[in-house]
C-alpha cells in the first residue's frame, strides 16, 4: 500500500468518511462537520483539498492514510 495521498474534493473526501462510519453533524457554508465517537471535524468543501490539510483531517478521523485510500 502506498502513503501517498490522493487528490480529492472536499465533498469526495466527506463521502469516504461517510462510508467509514462518520456521521455529518452539520454542514453550514462551505464547510462539513463529521463526527464518529468523540472525533470531531470539519472538512472544508474545497474543489481540490491541500494535501496538508487532508493529512490532518485523516490524523484528527484516528485514520491511516492507506486506510483512507482503501475506502476511497
């Protein structure tokens, strides 16, 4: 499996949170709130998501980045 992260939009990258069980708790403007257990964030919908910012949002979800991948 690869560490790379992928190029994704904000709305794909909360679809595949969704898929892994996160819940969106609100969504207001251009931004998402997910939660799954005590994890909470925001997911910003962006076209394209920085790779920096989607490294944290995938640190702060308790994912991998190849978890991640897999569930894309």
């Amino acid at each position: 499996m690869s560490k790379k992260l992928p190029t994704v939009s904000g709305r794909n990258a909360v679809q595949t949170f969704v898929k892994l069980g996160f819940k969106v708790r609100l969504g207001k403007g251009d931004h998402v709130v997910l939660q799954k257990d005590h994890r909470v964030f925001t997911v910003p919908l962006h076209k394209t998501l920085k790779k920096g910012t989607l490294r944290k949002i995938i640190k702060i979800a308790g994912l991998t980045v190849e978890e991640f991948n897999d569930a894309l």
